[in-house]
C-alpha cells in the first residue's frame, strides 16, 4: 500500500510537519510504502484557466505538478497536512489543488477513472492546525480538502484538526497529539 503525504506548510518542522511525520511512520509501521513531499520545495504555478486539459486532462503547465499528478494517481492512501492561513489552507496547498484541475477533468470530462487503472478504495486525513480558536476554523480548509478528495475519488476518511497551536513545534507540547497521529497513521493503512 502507498501512502503520500504532502506537506503544505512552509515552515519546516513546523506543527502540521511534526504531525505529518508521525502519520507516515505510524502507516509504515504497519507495512505500508510512504512517501512525503513538501510543497514549499517545488515550483508549482497556479492554475492559469487555459483549459489545455480540457481534451487530454493532462496539464499543459510544465513544472513539478506533473510529478504531483503521477504520484497523486499512485497512491492508495493521501495525508494532507496544512495549517490554517486565513482561515483556508496554505497557498502553496491551495495552488497544487487547483492545479489538479486536469484530474477533474479526467474524472468529470473525460469519464477516466483519478486512480489510473486500478480499482481500489482510496482513503485521505487531512491535517490541519491553527494558532487561534476562532468558531469554524477548520470549516473552510476541509471544505476545501473534502472537494478536493472527490476529485480524486478518495474518501474523506479522518481529519486531525488542532486548534490554539502556534509556535513553531507547539504540537509536541499537547498531551497526545502526536500519539494520535501515529495511530492515525496505523489506522489509515489497516
Ligand atoms: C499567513 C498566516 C496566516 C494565518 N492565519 C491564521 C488563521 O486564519 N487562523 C488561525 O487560527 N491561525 C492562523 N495562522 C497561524 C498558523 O495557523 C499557526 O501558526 C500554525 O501553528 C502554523 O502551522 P505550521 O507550524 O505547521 O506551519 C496564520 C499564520 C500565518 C503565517
């Protein structure tokens, strides 16, 4: 089973990243094949609306989305991990969401299936932590994040959403954040 995690934050180490790596270890733990790539590492432009996917659904922008998009269609299980930026999800998230604009038209358009030619069931987490504890702050991002999922015919199948979380690697002071990620991780693979 391969697992991809996608970190969203730019801040290395940060607290969606710390999350992130137990989710990945504890799904490895259990057999799984995980790989992590961080956004903020990559060019991804975003999405331009010039329909170039509309008859092939492969995106004519050449940059590292495309490598995103294959390892998108890879995967039987994805774990995004963003914190919440006014009140949605990262930009660097948010421009590789909208690049996969050609995965909805492979799904939508196209009629193809978002997970190449295998028929299995794919299942997402979305991580998520913000520094406040403002009324719906998760509502938006995994707003976002559930369309998203549908897109790529996964499941929305757990969220780990931690708000009042602000410094830089506060997620390691909660009392069992961390914990909670390493069985999620164990959890999203079994
Ligand atoms: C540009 C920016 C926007 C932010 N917007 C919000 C917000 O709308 N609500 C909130 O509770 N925290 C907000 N925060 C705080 C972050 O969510 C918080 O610091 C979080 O712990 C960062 O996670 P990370 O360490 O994984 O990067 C914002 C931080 C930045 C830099």
């Amino acid at each position: 089973m391969r697992v991809l995690g996608i970190a969203g934050s730019p801040r290395r180490g940060g607290n969606t990243d710390l999350l992130l790596a137990e989710v990945m270890r504890g799904a490895a733990s259990s057999g799984a094949e995980v790989k992590t790539i961080t956004l903020n590492e990559m060019t991804i432009a975003p999405c331009q609306h010039c329909d170039g996917c509309l008859e092939t659904g492969r995106c004519k922008v050449e940059d590292d989305m495309q490598m995103v998009h294959t390892e998108l269609m890879k995967a039987d299980r994805l774990v995004l991990a963003s914190p919440v930026y006014f009140m949605g999800v990262t930009a660097q998230t948010k421009a590789m969401i909208d690049r996969c604009q050609a995965l909805w038209v492979r799904k939508y358009i196209l009629k193809l299936p978002a997970s190449g030619s295998r028929q299995v069931e794919r299942k997402g987490l979305f991580i998520s932590v913000g520094g406040t504890k403002s009324a719906n702050l998760f509502q938006p991002a995994v707003a976002t994040v559930k369309s998203w999922f549908r897109t790529l015919d996964v499941s929305y199948a757990g969220e780990l959403l931690f708000p009042g979380v602000d410094e830089k690697g506060a997620i390691a002071k909660h009392p069992d954040a961390l914990h909670q990620a390493f069985l999620a991780g164990q959890g999203l693979v079994e």
